[in-house]
C-alpha cells in the first residue's frame, strides 16, 4: 500500500509551487497588470470567495473598499492608530492599534447586521417583531444607529451604496426589508438610520443571493467573519493614511488633557 505523509495544512486559493504563483489557477502575472482586465475587486473575489464575480458585483465589492477607506481623525480606530504613531510606533504596531477597535459598535457590524436582518426577514418579521427580537436578544440592532449620522444630516456613503445597488443589481429585497426597519427606528430616535456597516452587510446578501449562492453558504461567510473583512480591508488604507501623517509632521507624544477627565478615586475598601 502506498504511504502518504499526511498533510498539516491544507490550501484551496493559491499555489506558489512551479515558476510563478498562481490565485485560484491564475498566474499573477495574469491578474496583476491593467491590460489583464483584472482589478482589485476581481484578486479579491477570487481570492476570499474562490469565484470571478460578474463586473456589477466586483464593482459592488470595489465601492464598499472606496467608501469605508477613511471617515477622518476622530473615529475609535484613527484616534488609536495616530496615538500609538505619537508614541513612537512603527507602521504595523500603529496600524494593528487602529485595527483592534473595529467590532460591534465600530465598524464590525457588517457581519451581525447580514445574520439578524436575513433572519427577520426570512422569519417574515414585521420591523415591530423585529425590534422586540433584539430586545429579547438584548443588543443594539447591527447596522442601525450612529454618533453623528441621522435623518437630518443623512450619511451620503449609504446613499451612494443604495444609489450603486438600486442601479445594479438585479434585486434589492433585503435592502427594501431593511428600509421599512429604518422607517421605524428613525421614527423613535432620528439617528437610528440604517448605517454603512448594515447597508454593506445587507447588500452583500442581496449580491450573492442574486450570485445564486445558497443561504448556507452565506451563513459560511457570515459565520467566518468575511463581511467585517471588508471593512478591515478597507479602513486599513485610511488608517495607513493617519500614520503616515503623524510621521510626516513629526508629531510628539500624545498624553490626553487632564482637565478632560473626571477623576473619581474612593480609598480602596480593606476586605
Ligand atoms: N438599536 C436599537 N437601539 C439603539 C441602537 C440600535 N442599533 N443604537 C442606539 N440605540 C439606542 C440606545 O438603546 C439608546 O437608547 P436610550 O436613550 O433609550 O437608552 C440610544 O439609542 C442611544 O444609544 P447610544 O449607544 O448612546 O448611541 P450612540 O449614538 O452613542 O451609538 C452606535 C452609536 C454605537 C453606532 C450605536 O448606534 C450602536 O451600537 N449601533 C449598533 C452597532 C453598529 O451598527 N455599529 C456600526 C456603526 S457604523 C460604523 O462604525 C462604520
Ligand atoms: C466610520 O465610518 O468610521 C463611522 O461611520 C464612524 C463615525 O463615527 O464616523
């Protein structure tokens, strides 16, 4: 019988045996110049979901990179990256900073807003229903509220991804789902607007349901985290952006003002 060694880590996207390596059976110098016809958003949908996607859809995937790359200074994940460069950090320790903020409240929605907002609807829940099912779960809605967004200073990137997804895509139904849910939410507290984390995370789910994927293979992705990727992937040039910033104007260490703290220190309790 013949013995094979068996194999510790198994890879199914790229192969850098042979002269040149290859991205899902592409040799990079196939993908990697302009007059290849591939883009940015082609590499990326071979390379995390193992397909060529048609142009609307790799144009979608490009759009969300564009429209989450920076949203200024002031975010949890920019303060992070710039402070840490004021300390005296190099690119990557500064960057990994930025990155480590981007969760449930920040920028890593995407995924949960995709997983609740498919459930409710196909549990045919009503935005009612719905609202007392996250009560019950008792968290925030993913993907609806934010700090300065709102009705009446709406946010022009989800305009923009709507805009790209009315005109684009064959259908919307999760998106038009989502609406009737931010009608409702608007109505109680005006800057619970449907945010760009959950216009991402339910517009990704109306591209692979019109791609012909199968709901559990969209759960697969939901549940591997890949739609938070996007965001990772994306703001990692904004934060890349603020670093480098710090580093050209040579800015000193940052110590946070003491007057904008609240100092309330009781002498420890002796157990
Ligand atoms: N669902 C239901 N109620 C909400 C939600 C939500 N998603 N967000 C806020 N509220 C309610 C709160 O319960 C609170 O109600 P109360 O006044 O009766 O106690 C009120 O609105 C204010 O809540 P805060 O947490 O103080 O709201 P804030 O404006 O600070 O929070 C945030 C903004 C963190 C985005 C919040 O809306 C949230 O957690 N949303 C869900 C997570 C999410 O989608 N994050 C991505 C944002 S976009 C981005 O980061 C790129
Ligand atoms: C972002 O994209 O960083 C935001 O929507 C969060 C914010 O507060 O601007």
């Amino acid at each position: 019988p013949s013995v094979r060694k068996s194999k510790q880590f198994i890879c199914t996207i790229s192969d850098d045996r042979g002269d040149e390596a290859h991205y899902c059976g592409y040799p990079i110098s196939s993908v990697a110049t302009p007059d290849t016809g591939f883009t940015i958003g082609d590499v990326m949908s071979i390379l995390w979901f193992k397909k060529r996607y048609p142009r609307w859809a790799v144009d979608f995937l490009e759009t969300v990179l564009k429209t989450v790359a920076d949203h200024g200074p002031a975010v949890s994940g920019a303060h992070n990256a710039k402070v840490t460069a004021r300390a005296g950090k190099d690119v990557i320790s500064s960057l990994i900073s930025g990155l480590l903020t981007i969760g449930p409240r920040f920028g890593g929605a995407i995924d949960d807003a995709a997983k609740y907002f498919k459930y409710a609807s196909d549990n045919g829940m009503s935005p009612n229903d719905f609202l007392n099912h996250m009560k019950k779960e008792g968290i925030p809605i993913p993907g609806i509220g934010h700090r300065i967004k709102s009705l009446k200073n709406p946010d022009l990137r989800v305009e923009g991804l709507k805009k790209f997804a009315k005109a684009n895509f064959p259908s919307t139904p999760l998106l038009d789902y989502a609406l009737t849910v931010e009608q409702l939410t608007t109505s109680k507290k005006e800057n619970l607007i449907l945010n760009v984390d959950g216009t991402i995370g339910i517009l990704m789910v109306d591209m692979w349901r019109s791609l012909g994927y199968k709901d559990e293979e969209i759960d697969v992705f939901i549940n591997a985290g890949a739609l938070n990727a996007f965001f990772i992937l994306g703001r990692s040039i904004g934060f890349i952006g603020h670093i480098l910033d710090e580093k050209r104007l040579a800015m000193p260490m940052y110590r946070h003002p003491m007057d904008d703290i609240l100092y309330d220190v009781k002498l420890a309790e002796n157990l």
